[in-house]
C-alpha cells in the first residue's frame, strides 16, 4: 500500500551490501537520508542488500546499525539488531526472492524480458568477436541470439533443465550511429538535469539461481517499499538509463534520484583521488571511534 504521506515527505533508505565494512562514505549517505526524511517528517529505513551470497559476512548487520548509531543515526523501520521492524518488509533481499520472480513474470509475459541460454563459454566466444570487431561489450541487438528463439524451444530447453538467466528485452536502438540513439532526461536532485544515452543493453535482470541483479531488485524493492528519493553514490550514475527503463517497463513512477559525489582526499602526490580502503585507515568509521573523535565532530566534518 501507498504510505499515505502528506504531500513533500520523503522516504529514503540506507542499502548497504553487508560485507562488514563500513566507511565514512556510508555515513555521508546515511546523514543524507536522515536528513531528508527526518526535515520532512518522514522514514528513514535500512534494506540489507544481501543477493551476493558470497560477500556476506556475519553480523553484518549489528555492525552497519552499531556503527551508524554510535554517530546518531537511527533508522525508523527495517533490518534492525532485534529482526525487522516495518510494514514493507522484508527488508532483506535474500528474503525476497517470490517477489522479484513474480515481478520478472510480469516481464516476460508482456515480451520485455526472456530466458538466454548463453553458456559462459559462448559468452567469452562473443565478447571475444566483439573486441575483435571494436563493438560494444554487452548482450544487445544480433548479440542476443536467445531472443529469437521460439517458444517450443524455449519450453523444450526449460524441459531438459538446461541453466538460464532472464534478461530485459531493450527497447533501445542498436547498431545505430552514436547520433542517432534515444536518450533520456532525468532530472537529479543534486546535479540537476542529466541527458544520457538510453539504454540499449539486454542486461540480467535474474541470475540462474533465481536471485535478481541488484537493478532489478533496487527498482522492485524502491517501488513497494514507497520509498521517494535515492542517495546513491555517482558509481551508479552509469546505470540509471538501466533502470530508468526497467521503471517504464513495470508501469512505475521511479524515485528522485539523488547521486552524491565520492569522497576524495589529496593523495600523496598531490593529486586528488578517491578514499580508498586498502591505503586510508580513515576511510573506515571505526577509525574514528578507536581514535576517540567526538561523534558529533566526525558529523559535522
Ligand atoms: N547495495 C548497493 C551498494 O551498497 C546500494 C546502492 C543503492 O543505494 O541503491 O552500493
């Protein structure tokens, strides 16, 4: 159901990767998000974004929510040290999985997305001819040689158990002249209006496990969980065509999108360069707390 908020109050949500680590970029976005919601009496939420099984570390989870907690950030609703909290749960992903699948059919039933057979091997194969050619990288156009298959094919592969992602059928022009693709027009709520290239790439949406790709779970999850804006980091920025598309496809409005910049330091030569984990100790948020910086102060730095 919709949250029913009056008119200008924000829902945003922190959704880390629990891989154990968690830094001062993480902060920065947090102090966003609480920010937002909080000045607009609205929710601050934490999704555990946890699709990669094999970055999961173990009491994630009570480090993201300590730490976070320890420089005052509290969220309103979601994972939480106790289990969860909310009405728009679950908020972990892994625990999500029937509601992207039913998501994915939608797709598949209105010809946005199909099941691609490609094995590794033939992936390599392709992306092999593709350097050699100097074309795009990626799955698209006559790349995409499981979108022609017919639907007995389809049925008859399915009957064998043979492996299978589901990708986005892109609506996107391929084999183009740069000119002459689609862009789009989104309007960010800290670098304002962006033109991109549309997308025109058959990207996965469902991994062979079952398991979405997070494009395809942020625009699930960002959806029913009424959440209005997203602070993200500008990595993402790439991406947004992708998902901008899949919110089009699923016949829903997306979110404001908010891309932050990455933190930077002046390295050692003098240069600028972003904070990085192996070289900055201070790039971790415990480093403050061992140090004993006044949780206040690292805030407002
Ligand atoms: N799980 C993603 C990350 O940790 C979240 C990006 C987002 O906020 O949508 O980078």
């Amino acid at each position: 159901p919709h949250r029913g908020l009056k008119e200008g109050v924000k829902v945003t949500r922190l959704a880390p990767s629990p891989t154990g680590f968690i830094h001062l970029g993480n902060l920065y976005s947090a102090f966003v998000d609480e920010r937002l919601a909080h000045q607009s009496g609205g929710i601050f939420f934490l999704r555990i974004e946890d699709t990669d099984d094999k970055r999961f570390v173990e009491g994630a989870v009570e480090t993201i929510v300590g730490s976070l907690d320890y420089f005052g950030i509290e969220f309103d609703e979601g994972a939480s040290v106790e289990g969860e909290s909310g009405e728009y749960g679950p908020y972990h992903q892994s625990r999500m999985a029937e509601l992207y699948q039913a998501c994915v059919k939608q797709l598949v039933q209105q010809g946005h997305a199909y099941p691609c057979f490609l094995t590794e091997e033939e992936l390599s194969e392709i992306r092999a001819k593709q350097e050699a050619e100097k074309q795009n990288p990626g799955i698209y156009g006559r790349w995409a040689v499981s979108r022609s298959l017919s639907y007995e094919e389809i049925e008859e592969k399915l009957k064998q158990g043979v492996p299978y992602v589901v990708r986005l059928k892109s609506s996107g022009k391929t084999d183009v002249p740069a000119e002459e693709m689609d862009t789009i027009t989104v309007s960010d709520a800290i670098r304002g209006e962006i033109t991109m290239p549309a997308n025109n790439m058959d990207i996965v949406i469902l991994k062979a496990t079952g398991i979405p790709t997070y494009h395809f779970a942020h625009v699930v999850d960002d959806h029913y969980m009424r959440t209005t804006h997203v602070v993200r980091g500008e990595e993402w920025l790439s991406s947004l065509p992708v998902h901008i598309e899949l919110f089009g496809l699923m016949g829903w409005q997306p979110p404001v999108y908010c891309h932050t910049a990455h933190l930077m330091k002046i390295g050692e030569e003098g240069t600028k360069r972003k904070l990085s984990k192996r070289k900055d100790p201070e790039l971790s948020l415990d480093y403050y707390r061992r140090d004993g910086y006044y949780p206040p102060a690292v805030r407002e730095y």
